[in-house]
C-alpha cells in the first residue's frame, strides 16, 4: 500500500511541471526618433522617422518582423538583418511612418503637445510576449527641428492594452479580451516663447487699437468716427477665419478663440460707446468729450488685462 501511495506521489511530482503556465517571451524594445516633420494640425497628422530595435532570447519568435504601429501608418521600414549579441538576437529597421496625433489645442498658440509612437506585436498576445522599454537608450535626435516647437522631453514605457472582442475568430467567447503588450515612447514639445503668440495676435491686437482711436474724433465726424470701429472688426473677424483653418475642429473654445471673441465684443462696445457719445454730445458737448477720453484710457486698459486674464488661465 505505501509503495502504490509513494508511486502516485512521485507521478503528481512529474506533471506538475507540464500543467505550469508557460513564462511570456521577454523582448527588450528601444527607439530613437531621428525627425518629426510635416506638423499638421488641422488635420491632425505628423510624419515621424525613427529607429525602432529588438533585444530577445526565445530563437522561435522574430518581433522585428511581426510589431505594428497602433496609432498611425508605416509607409516604409528598412530592416537590418537579425544578428546574435552572445546569446541574446538583436534586430533593428528604420521606419517612416504617419501618425493620427491628436493635438491639444485648447491653449494655442501657447499649446504643449505630447506625441506617441505605440508599438504591438501584430501577432502574439502578452500571453507569449512582453515587451520591456529600454529607456537607457531610447531618446530623440537632440538637433531635431520643428518649425514653432522645442523639445521639452521623451519617454518609454510599456503597459497592457486591452481590445474586448474576437475578431471574429468564432471559436472564441463573443466577449473574450485580448490583451497585448504596447511600447509607448512619448515625446513632448512645447511652444519656446510669447513670439508666436504675438505673430498670431498681432493683427488682432492692432486692429482693437485703431477701433479705440476713434474715442479721438468728434462723435459728429460720423464716417471716420464709426468707420475706424467697423473696419478694426472686420479685420478681427478675418484673422479669426485665418486662424481657425489651421487648427481642428472643435466643439470647445481654444485660446484663440477667446481672445478673438474679446476683441469683437470690445470693438462692438466701443461702437456703442460712439453712439451713445453722440447722443450726448448733440445735448451737452463737454460731457461727450470727457466721456471720450475716460474711454481712451479704459478701453485699452481694461481690453490688455482681459486678453492677460484669457491667456494665463
């Protein structure tokens, strides 16, 4: 009895190893972003070229030929021939690849965008591969140049994602989940200075003055005293339509759209402000002009400080 008892022990023994769940394959995932060009923010594309590389043991898997772009298009990837470093299989290619960004443009032009390269095997779940980030090496080219932007940092890191359906694969639960390895590197930018603020607003800015050098013509002057205001909201609402066609569209209120919706709201209350100056000045004459040059100095003063409260909240 206790050498049958002792054998189905020692068979237990031997099986368990077999009834274990297999470790995933570990692969070591690394990339270098070269350039960032064709910055499109209306349609909310940029084009990357960037250097992408594989550190792996498992002989039976090849990542350098099954990883996907999940956020964007790979129009080209040159491959280099995989090659052992000891024991370990090393595969790098260089990619040039599209990438659907979408941009924050709540704050612009002062916005900080933040751009993604997001990596998955096409092919095996986290089941049988994981990635994990060289962040040791994966950086970006430091003499990068992006017409409006400085880089302001980068950063790999990996994470699970997770897509709830089959694929149709029938032989699958309708709701079953596939859950994949993504490599993440982000890179930051930001705008450097006020300078481009002051380029997108200059001709806003300027306009909202010379409607205010009205407040210098006698209400009577009828022609340059409402002609100065009509003109300076004309042109508001012309930079308005130049400025919204190079940005997405949104069903929120960006910077710039605030601070143009100020300025048409300050040129139209300087209109009424004519109207109702002539109205007084027709009655009594000093009055009108006192009230003209109080508005002189209002105007500007107050309409400066909304556009300053507008941009740094």
């Amino acid at each position: 009895m206790t050498r049958i008892v002792l054998a189905f022990f020692a068979v237990l023994l031997t099986g368990l190893p077999m009834l274990a769940k297999a470790e995933p394959a570990k692969v070591t995932v690394g990339t270098y972003v070269n350039q960032i060009t064709g910055v499109n923010l209306r349609e909310s594309l940029v084009n990357v070229d960037f250097y992408i590389w594989f550190r792996w043991d498992d002989d039976s898997i090849n990542p350098l030929e099954t990883f996907e772009l999940m956020n964007g298009k790979i129009e080209s990837r040159t491959p280099t021939p995989v090659r052992k470093l000891g024991d370990v299989n090393y595969g790098q290619a260089r990619v040039l690849a599209v990438l659907n960004q979408p941009w924050d443009v709540k704050n612009f032009p002062l916005d900080r965008q933040t751009i993604r390269l997001e990596i998955e095997d096409s092919d095996l779940t986290a089941e049988k591969i994981v990635y994990v980030p060289d962040t040791e090496n994966s950086t970006v080219n430091p003499d990068m140049d992006i017409p409006g932007y400085v880089l302001d940092g980068s950063a790999a890191s990996v994470k699970e994602h997770m897509y709830r359906t089959n694929y149709g694969d029938i032989s699958l639960p309708k709701d079953h989940e596939s859950v994949y390895s993504r490599y993440t590197q982000s890179i930051v930018l930001q705008r450097p200075d006020s300078i481009y603020y002051l380029k997108t607003f200059s001709t806003i800015f300027i306009s909202s003055l010379v409607a205010f050098l009205a407040f210098m013509v006698k209400p009577v002057d009828l022609d340059p005293r409402f002609g100065l205001g009509i003109g300076a909201l004309f042109a508001v609402v012309a930079s308005y339509f130049v400025i919204a066609s190079d940005l997405p569209r949104s069903s929120g209120f960006t910077l710039s759209d605030r601070v143009n919706l100020a300025s048409m709201a300050m040129i139209f209350l300087s209109l009424m402000q004519s109207a109702v100056s002539l109205m007084i000045y027709e009655r009594n004459t000093v009055k009108s002009l006192l009230l003209d040059r109080v508005s002189l100095i209002v105007f500007p003063i107050v309409y400066g400080l909304l556009c300053l409260w507008l941009t740094v909240t």
